[in-house]
C-alpha cells in the first residue's frame, strides 16, 4: 500500500518474473521466476525458486545455481537486525578450479542456517579420467577442503598399462583466498612425521614449474624455512639449536638462507597443515603453501604390459620360479602431488620384483607421453648396486639407467666367480637395461670401472642367466687357456677362499715349462700390485706366445687357502665410435631424422637414441633400439613430446665393451600440438532398464592440424550392455574401442551408441580419447556420464509359479502376440485370463471369489479370458497362420495373467459345458494335471516364447508356440479393432465418426459353397433390434440387418480372393456364415446359418473362431463337423488413418 505515510506490505505472495537481483551481504543473489512470500505486518520475506549466487566462490565470481523450490527458501528478517536464513541446495557442475588440474565435475551444498548446518557430496575430476567422490569441510562458512579416497578394487587405467589401485588425500582451501596472510612467530619444531619431502624440496626443480606453482615449506618452533623452486627467502629462527639445524640445511640445501630472526609474511597463499622431513633423521610439522591448489595425499599405482607374458631372471635374486610377469612391471606406493600436467610422487618404486630393482624418491607420471620419469635412490640386484639416479620409463615400459657410483664388487655374482675385480672396492659406472623386446638376453645389469694397469674392466649380469666381462674378452678355455699369435696382452689370475699372505703361484707357458714367481720378470711377467692381495694373485704377460697358456696355486699351499678358482682375460679392446651428425626436424611428418657415424672394429655394435631435456646427465627417454652400424640415419616419431627444446645422445653398445654415450652437438625444437576434446550428448529423458539407451560423443579438433590414430574408449559399468553405434567398435568386455584413423583440423565427429541398462539404479560410463600427438589440454580428453535407469513405461516379467506380471508407469498397456508355429492333429485355442495374486484367485460379476481348486473356478475364469490364438492343422492354399498377430490392449500395471490353452475346442464350448474340462490346460503351477503343459523360453526382460504339449509322455512342446511382449497402448493397431465379450467375435467401429474402408482377404477349403457377411449389432452380447440370440426369430433379423456396403464374401475352393468395401462408424458387427446355400436359401430357412453366439446356432456349437486379430476360422458343418475351422477364412485389414 502507497499513502503519504510511505509504503506499507499487507501481505500476499508476488510473482517475480524473469530475472531479478538482491544483495545479501557479502553475496549477490540473481534470481529467475522467483515467488515473494510477504505476511502482513511482516517481520520477514521469504523467496523460493531457482537463484544463483555470486560470491559464494571467492575471487571466482562463478555463478552457482540453487534451488530454494519448498520446503527450502531464503528468509530475511527485518526485526531488528537484518537475519538471513537459507534452507535450500546450491549446485555447480564442471567448475574448473586449477586449469587442466582440478575440476568439480559435480557439487551439491546443503545450506540450513536454522539448523546450523552445512552438507556437501562433491565429485572431483583430475587428469587422465580420474573421478573422485569426496567429503567436504568448510571454514568460515567457506569451502575449505574436499577430502577423496580411492580404494580401487580392479584399478583405474591411467594410460595402457599403468593403472590406479589407490588414491586418496586432500585439496585444501580449493578456492584460495585472498591476501592470505601467515604468521612465522608461531612456529614450532615436532620430532615425528611422515616423508614426502623429495616431491616438495627439490634442488634440482625437475618436476614443479616456478612459473605456476611457487611453493615454500614452514618448519615450527625454533626454525623456519622458506623454500621456492627457483628462490630462496630468508629463514628465521629463534635460539636454541637453531644453528645446529640452520648448518645442516645449508649442507643439504646451499641455495637456501637462514637468519635468526623472525618476521611476518603475507602472500596470496594456499596453506596445508603437514608434515615432512627437513634432511634425514628430522622430521617436522609443516605448511606447503602455494598460491594455487594442488592435490596432496597417498597413492598406489601398478605399471605393466598388458598381455606381455613373463621373462626369465638369474636364479640367485630368489624371485619365485626364476621368472616375473611384465604385467606386474612396476608397482608404486607413496604420497602424491598433483600440479598443473603431471603427477609427483614421493614413493616407493619395485621393477619386476623387490630383488630385482627397489628404490625410493620422485616419481613422475605423465599421461600426455605415457612416461613415468624418476629421480630415486635405486637397490638393484638385491644390493649389487646402490645408486642415487634419475631415469625414464616409455611407454613401451623400456628402461634404460646409466650412472656411476661406487661399488663392493662381491667375490661371486650367484655360483659365478667374478674374476680380477671380486672383493675389490672401485669407482665404477652402470647400466641397467631392460628392452621389451621379449628377448631377456638384451636385458642386463652391468658395471665397469678403471683398473689399474688392466684398464677399463666390469661385469654384465644378463637377465638370461649370462655372465660375461666388460673391456677384456676371456681367453679360449680349453682346461687352461689357448692364446692365439699377435695377442697384445694376457692377463692371468688366481683367488682363493681363505685370506692367506705369500701365497706362491705358478705359470704354465706354451712350451712346456713352469715358472716360479722368481722368474716371472725375466720372461716379462709382472704383477698386478691393485689386485694382488692375500686372497689372490694377478699377472699381466705382453704379447703372449701362442698356445696353452696355465696359472696355479703351488701344492704346498693348497691345503690352507681353501677354494681356489682361475681366470684368464685378454688385453682391452677398443670401444665403439660413434658421431651423432646434426638432427633434422621435419614437421610436417612429425619426425626428426638424426644421422649417424658409428664404427666398431671388433665386433657389430648398435645403438640407441635417447630424448635429454638438459644436454646432461645421460638420463633421458628411450626412442629408437639397437640400430646397426651400417644404418647411418634414424627417423624419429616426435608425436607425443611435449613442445620445446631438446638434446639427442647416443648410446653404442657392443659384445665386449662397456655402452659409449654421446650427445648430439646441436639441439631440437619440437612445436607440434593438438588439441583435442570428447563430450557426452545425452536425451532429456531417463535411461529405461532392458531397453535401448542412446547417446552420443562429440570428438572435436580444436586445433589447426589434422590429428590421427585417434582411439576412443567409453568404459560401461556392469549394468550396461553394448547393443550397436555408428562407428566399427572392438568390444572387450565393458570397453567399447572406437578407432578414428583421422580427424581434421577444426573437425568434428559424432559417435552414436546404443546400449541397454540392465539393472535398475545409476547407468555409469566412463569415456575418454587417446592419440599419439602431444595435447595441450588433456583434462578435456575423457568424460564421465551418470543417467538414472527406470522402470520402463510397461513390462511382462514371468513370476516364480508362471504367472505373468504387467509392471507399467502409464495408465494402460498392450500385449503383442505372435503366431510362430502349430502341430497338431486338432485345432487348439490359446488364451489367457487376469487372476488377483500369485495364488490364483479371481472374482465373479458378483463379487464371488474362486481359488483354483474350486469345482466351478475353470468356467469362472474362462468367462473372463481373452483368446490370442486358434491354430488350425490344414490350411488352405495361400493362407500363412505364422504371420498371425494379437494385440490385447488396456491391461493395467499390476495385472497378473495366466495362459491356457484348450485342445479341439474353444473357451466357449467349455462355458457352455459342450467340452470335457480335460481338454484345458492352464500354463500356471496351480495347472491341474499331473505335468507342465507350457513350455517358457525368456527371449528378453520382456519378451518370451510360449510353447504347449498336452501329452505328458511328450518332451517337445510343439502344439502351438506363439511369443509374447509388452509395450504402452500406442492407439495403434490393424484396424478395425477386434473386440470380444465372452469370447464372441465383434468387429468394434465405435471409436470411428465416418465409414471406414476395408479389404477383405477370403480363403478356401470346402467342398461346399458357403457364403460370409456382415450385420449390425446392438451390443456385446449380439442383441439385434432388441432380439437376443437365443430368440427363434434371431436369424432372420440378423441377416435382414446384414451390411449392404460390403458385399457377401465368397471364393473358389483352394483359391483367394480379396473384396473392398465399407462398414459404417460409431457400430458393432458380427460375422455370419451361410453353409452351401444363397442368401436368399437362408432367409427362406433353406440352408443352415451360423453365427458368433452359441444361442444362436441350431446346434449350440462353435462355428466361427477368432484366429488371430481381424482373421476368422468358419466351420460349415452342422453339429461341429469336422471341427477345422478352415472351410473358409477371412482377414480384415482397413485402410483407415
């Protein structure tokens, strides 16, 4: 109300069309339709509808819809203070929160300030389709943290091979605030935690990018640290043993600053209470803090080739059955840090097996090149050698490790006796090599170091078994050792057990004779001082004569040194050459061609390319194997490398020496990227369970070149099964593979796929695309879909005691009927009636029940049937009973049906008490003989066949089989519509305001010349002008009431023949037959005359029966004839709209 006094509210409620904005607060509240629910006098307004608010997201000013429909609603009081209260749902969906990083694909936040409370379900989505349920806190009625566990029972497939089995952790403060603010002067020192420490603090900052996450550790009580990738800030500590720890940092960090004072800093920051180790022994209560969110938690990945089998592995590493699956590759158990493209793991890492190779350290998976890259603390070979060293695993799972380290070269490498350097301490390089090839002879483990005198020497331990040396090739063994003419040099040696000092030996030359140690000098025999020692001798002899070179232990000391072992090498050989000429891009192939010089003069050498981000280190990524020497060039495919700068080195390998390394002098750019994206298309409607469910994915090629060897997988759950789509699909269980062999720049492709649901509940898929080339953006490369799976519109199930069920949403539902065979001797009739319960019960006109073992149930119960099919056993020429159909119709959700089946007779001969009751057999348990006369088949969850035998000594049911489905009334049916009352046969027009056109089929098998029409009746029961047909007058007003718009129907025997005509709307008719006589003989009572009603008929038999929708079977014989029913048939079709 507007007055001079101002403006007043009487109360009422306001529509508020369209969209409308009102400020509460701090939050913006965009409304749309909302209602405005004022009382009178008010204290308060209440708003329902749909809204969103902005400002709910800080910083983001991302819209949220909300659904404040009732109970819910927004009310502001204007008593005193201004009260909001909120009882209502907020919804997002696809929010990115980090681009390419963290997505809430889902959101649902419960909000009711009356009762105090805040409830949220949230689904997260991060790179390579991994799709997270989580809890929610929130902070000040902010969002704060969702935390997400992953406990995946047969794994989530990360790329081929390499599957997710655990996840779990925390994104804290999602949606960071502003101006976050962080007081140092509250620190203090814990004396546990937990290690993660090597996937934050990194000196080297090989896995964290500066420019996009810039992140620092904050240690409490007497010491803070501050640490960026790039940077370092000033640390403050109090006193105390603040210095102790300052000075250990600073050996293990030299690029970080420590001060004693402490200070405030204030940072737009992401902050995470943790804990982590500073150096080794001191482990700390923490904060890691960025200015964007990342994902922190624990994780457990398994690696492997699918379907690769299993490779043998030297018997003394204890690995069971001396063999290792490649689908057990690599297994990875640690704690996880999600940034902007990769996965950073501080983890745990086994090879094969723990024996085999075992480490601890960083780990990187990236899902773009199908790599996992690590920076570890490595065990290999069950402690052979322990090393610190960083390397990359490609996608065909090779592994390639060189580095150097030192080494305690044990005496014996399993039952091999390491000759020259066993026992010895030496600064050694390594190589660990696993190619899979399938073949365990290239896989090894070496190491090899400079002796001196002797030179380069190791030992390479092969996956097959093989041990060989490394830089002197063993002489011929031949019970001592045979030395061909021109051998540079011989090296000998002996080692025994025991360690025992002045240990004398002997040599044995070709000539016969044998040298004490007092005449080696003067026959140019000298000793290796580094590997003489008390538990063994060797000796160096230049150009050797040729033939049988020995060494021994003289006999004198054989009983105190124990066992004793020989060995005898060549002189070094000479290593391969290699020279890797300039690399060549080629982009518009996506290759790279890299020349090469390699030369090996004593023996085939090959090599190996590796990608280097750094031209350092020789620790990059495996791309071309074991090329010969006589190849001189290497095509590379550069799909699948990220864009940027890098180095190629070569790696020459041959059967003697230990691997050359060598990089390229010049450097490569790589700039190929594609950009492709996969969405879900989806109908409005519910998906219906056993019923074909359609969708689509749209493949999109974003960017300006052609993609190929595009593959798209869509991933069902157990509820789903594949039924087509427009594309070939390989199909392996519950994946559906789509292989696109090209796409086109700013292309888009449509993959349509039908499945069915079937199980009620949530129809989940999980769908993504993979391709070689690098993507710029693989968080749109998969997607995730969740429809709802009903119940559809209608449904026959069969229940235990086989009675049929219609289970239905709409208000009505139809049977579809099909004919599919019969053979017998007689003409049967099949049928079913509608019962209350499972136990059969049904209920008269006068609301009498009758249970099945009542004497009067069976023609209760058939006077309320519906007949499906009359299945004839001699059919005249033309006439095809298998293409017969039914359609039964307004059949409500609930009903519950039982078949029977009548042998030569029908429903109502037995009604009528002209048939013996032995003749039905009802297809439901509560049967009354003494065998299962119906045979059901399930085609579907709602499609069944249904076959009959009424000879219980009979295995095959084959007397008649008819199949049977639901569906919703469509209104749609063969036209004009049957209608029975009492099983009568009526043609119902009384739904039709005009004349409908017929044609009439007419099919033949009599000797005699029978005629068939039409005439109107008043009702159900066959009452013509007020005359029932048991009148004695009744046929004579049928037939003067007889159709003149259709003629009498008529046709040669064994001959067809089809009539037009009309029946007028808004009536009922009824057939006739007229048996071998004129109509004019049977208005002159001259010739018999038949009709649908029993009472009608001179014989009060059946002459007339429903064969099927619109088809009827006529009898001409008096008192049932020969009862086949095919002396003439005729089937109606209208050609009505």
């Amino acid at each position: 109300m507007i007055n001079s006094g101002g403006v007043s509210l009487n109360g009422g409620e306001i529509e508020l069309s369209g969209q409308r904005e009102f400020r509460l607060g701090s939050l913006t509240l965009e409304t749309n339709d909302l209602s405005l629910d004022i009382s009178e006098n008010p204290e308060s307004f209440v708003l329902q509808g749909d809204a969103s608010l902005i400002g709910f997201i800080p910083v983001s000013n991302i819209s949220v819809s909300a659904d404040f429909d009732p109970p819910g609603f927004i009310e502001i009081d204007l008593n005193g203070n201004p009260v909001l209260s909120v009882d209502g749902d907020v919804s997002l969906s696809d929010v990115v929160i980090v681009e390419d990083v963290l997505e809430l694909k889902q959101f649902v936040l419960g909000i009711d300030t009356t009762d105090d409370s805040l409830s949220a379900d949230a689904i997260l989505d991060i790179p390579d389709g991994i799709q997270l349920e989580g809890d929610i806190s929130f902070l000040d009625g902010k969002l704060d943290a969702i935390a997400f566990q992953l406990d995946a029972e047969n794994g989530i497939p990360l790329f081929e091979g390499v599957t997710l089995n655990g996840f779990g952790g925390d994104v804290e403060n999602i949606l960071a605030q502003e101006n976050a603010g962080i007081d140092l002067t509250n620190t203090t020192l814990g004396d546990e935690g937990i290690k993660i420490a090597s996937a934050i603090i990194n000196e080297d900052n090989k896995f964290i990018d500066p420019d996009s996450i810039r992140e620092f550790i904050v240690f409490e009580r007497e010491l803070g640290l501050i640490y960026y990738p790039k940077e370092i800030e000033k640390i403050e500590v109090g006193s105390g043993n603040a210095e102790e720890i300052r000075q250990s940092l600073q050996e293990k960090y030299p690029d970080s600053f420590v001060t004693n004072r402490l200070e405030e800093i204030e940072r737009e920051v992401y902050i995470s209470d943790r804990r982590y180790s500073i150096f080794e022994g001191v482990e700390a209560d923490g904060k890691i803090q960025t200015s964007e969110p990342v994902f922190i938690g624990d994780i457990e990945i398994d690696a492997g080739v699918p379907d690769g089998g299993s490779i043998s592995v030297p018997g003394f590493l204890g690995v069971p059955n001396n063999r290792v699956d490649l689908a057990d590759f690599i297994s990875i158990k640690g704690d996880v840090l999600y940034t902007s493209e990769v996965l950073a793991l501080a983890a745990t890492l086994d090879l094969f097996d723990p024996n085999i190779v075992k480490g601890d350290g960083t780990l990187v998976l990236d899902s773009r090149s199908k790599t996992i890259s690590a920076d570890v603390n490595l065990d290999i070979f069950n402690g052979l050698i322990t090393s610190s060293d960083q390397f990359t695993i490609n996608s065909n799972f090779d592994v390639v490790i060189d580095g150097d380290i030192s080494i305690n070269i044990p005496k014996k490498i399993g039952g091999f006796s390491v000759p020259f350097v066993g026992g010895k301490s030496i600064r050694a390089d390594y190589a660990f090599q696993f190619i899979n090839d399938g073949n365990s002879s290239n896989d090894f483990v070496a190491f090899w170091g400079h002796v001196p005198v002797i030179g380069t020497f190791g030992v390479e331990v092969s996956f097959n078994g093989d041990i060989r040396t490394i830089g002197h090739p063993p002489a011929e063994e031949t019970g001592s050792w045979t030395i061909s003419e021109g051998t540079e040099s011989l090296f000998l040696e002996a080692t025994w057990e025991n360690s025992v000092n002045d240990v004398e030996i002997i040599i044995e030359t070709p000539n016969g004779e044998f040298l004490t140690e007092d005449e080696f000098m003067a026959n140019g025999i000298e000793f290796v001082d580094f590997l003489t020692d008390a538990e063994g001798k060797v000796v160096k002899i230049d150009n050797p004569a040729a033939g049988v070179w020995d060494i021994k232990v003289q006999e004198d000391f054989l009983s105190q040194v124990g066992e004793v072992a020989y060995h005898a090498v060549l002189g070094e050989t000479e290593k391969p050459s290699l020279k890797i000429e300039t690399p060549t891009v080629i982009e518009e192939d996506s290759t790279v061609n890299i020349p090469y010089q390699l030369e090996d003069v004593d023996s085939d050498a090959t090599v190996s390319f590796f990608l280097d981000h750094d031209n350092k280190n020789f620790d990059g990524l495996l791309i071309g194997h074991a090329l010969p020497e006589d190849k001189n060039s290497f095509t590379w495919n550069t799909k699948g490398i990220a864009p940027g700068t890098y180095f190629i080195y070569g790696r020459a390998i041959d059967e003697q020496n230990e691997p050359v390394l060598v990089y390229s002098s010049d450097f490569i750019t790589i700039t190929e990227t594609i950009d492709i994206s996969l969405e879900y298309i989806l109908p409005d409607t519910d998906a219906v369970i056993n019923q074909p469910f359609t969708y689509q994915l749209e493949l999109k090629n974003d960017s300006d070149r052609t993609a190929t060897d595009l593959r798209i997988v869509s991933k069902l759950k157990d509820n789903g099964e594949f039924i087509s789509a427009n594309l070939p699909v390989e199909q392996k269980g519950k994946e559906l593979i789509f292989n696109i062999d090209t796409l086109g720049a700013k292309e888009t492709k449509i993959v349509e796929v039908t499945i069915t649901p079937t199980a009620l509940g949530e129809l989940t898929n999980r769908l993504e695309v993979s391709h070689p080339a690098y993507d710029e953006n693989i968080n749109n490369n998969h997607e995730f879909f969740s429809v709802n799976v009903v119940n559809p519109e209608t449904q026959l199930t069969r229940l235990n005691n086989d009675i049929f069920s219609i289970l239905s949403n709409s208000s009505a539902s139809q049977l579809d009927f099909q004919l599919l065979g019969a053979n017998s001797e007689s003409v049967n009739e099949v049928g079913f009636f509608i019962v209350e319960n499972e136990q059969g019960t049904i209920t008269d006109n006068q609301g009498n029940q009758f249970n099945p073992n009542d004497q009067e149930y069976m023609q209760k119960a058939l006077s309320q049937s519906q007949v499906i099919f009359s299945a004839l056993n001699n059919l005249p020429n033309g006439f095809e009973q298998t293409q017969l159909t039914r359609t039964i119709e307004n059949l409500q959700n609930g009903d519950r049906i039982v078949f029977f089946f009548i042998e030569n007779a029908t429903a109502k001969d037995v009604i009528q008490g002209n048939t013996d009751s032995n003749q039905v057999f009802f297809g439901s348990t509560f049967n009354h003989k003494n065998f299962n006369p119906l045979e059901v088949t399930i085609l579907g969850d709602n499609e069944f066949n249904l076959a009959w035998q009424t000879d219980g000594d009979n295995s095959t049911y084959d007397e008649m089989t008819l199949s049977v489905n639901s569906r919703v009334n469509d209104n749609i049916s063969n036209s004009p519509i049957i209608k029975q009352n009492n099983s009568s046969e009526i043609i119902d027009l009384t739904e039709f305001e005009e004349s409908v056109p017929v044609n009439v089929s007419v099919y033949r098998e009599a000797a005699f010349d029978n005629l068939v029409g039409f005439y109107a009746i008043d009702d159900l029961l066959g009452n013509v002008g007020g005359v029932s047909p048991e009148s004695t007058n009744y046929q004579q007003i049928a037939l003067e009431n007889r159709v003149q718009t259709l003629d009498l129907i008529q046709v040669e025997n064994q001959q067809t023949k089809t009539i037009s005509g009309f029946l007028e709307g808004g009536q009922l008719f009824a057939p006739f037959i007229i048996s071998n006589g004129s109509f004019e003989d049977a208005l002159n009572g001259l010739a018999d005359v038949y009709f649908p009603f029993l009472g009608a008929n001179t014989d009060k038999l059946d002459h007339i029966r429903l064969l099927a929708d619109n088809t009827f079977g006529f009898e001409d014989l008096a008192n049932g004839g020969d009862r086949d029913f095919n002396d003439l048939i005729i089937s109606l079709n209208s050609t009505s709209t």
